[in-house]
C-alpha cells in the first residue's frame, strides 16, 4: 500500500514552486509595494521611542498633522496635537 503517491507528490512540488516565485516576485518589487499600500493611509507611524517606566512615546502623523502619542503599560493612552511654530513665534 503506497500512502503518498506520484500525482501528491508533484501536486505539493508545484504548489511549493509557485509560492516560492510569489515571495520571490514580492522581494524584487518591495518597494513598489510599500508605496502602494501606504499611499492610501491616514495614519503613519513616524518613531516610536521606549520611556522609562514601561512606557513608549509614539510620534504619528494623521492626515498631515503630527501628533505625540504617550503609551503606559497599564492606564489610557494620552494624545497631544503638535504645532509647528514659526521663527516669529519660537519662544526666545
């Protein structure tokens, strides 16, 4: 009694070649492809730094505006709108 035939044998090949020309094809087209699917995005993630205390400071931009994002491990996240000061308006 065969358990695994010719016929499964050459169907899990091909199916194996076939996924390996997709990542193969994606590697080669990497950046292409980020642009296309973060082109539609509203929200980027700029940085994203470690604080003390378990925290992380995440510096997002949502639609064309930035934005501080500090999250504690345990409690709420707090947001603030950042504003970009002109020359006229940088505190001395």
């Amino acid at each position: 009694m065969q358990i695994v035939g010719m016929e499964q044998w050459t169907t899990a090949a091909a199916f194996l070649a076939a996924l390996g020309a997709v990542w193969l094809l994606v590697q080669v087209n990497r950046r292409a492809l980020a642009g296309r699917v973060a082109k539609g995005r509203r929200m980027q993630v700029q940085e994203v730094h470690s604080l003390p205390g378990d925290a992380r400071a995440v510096l997002m931009r949502i639609d064309g505006h930035d934005h501080l994002v500090i999250c504690p491990r345990r409690g709420s996240p707090v947001v603030t709108a950042l504003t970009v000061l002109d020359n006229a308006q940088a505190p001395a």
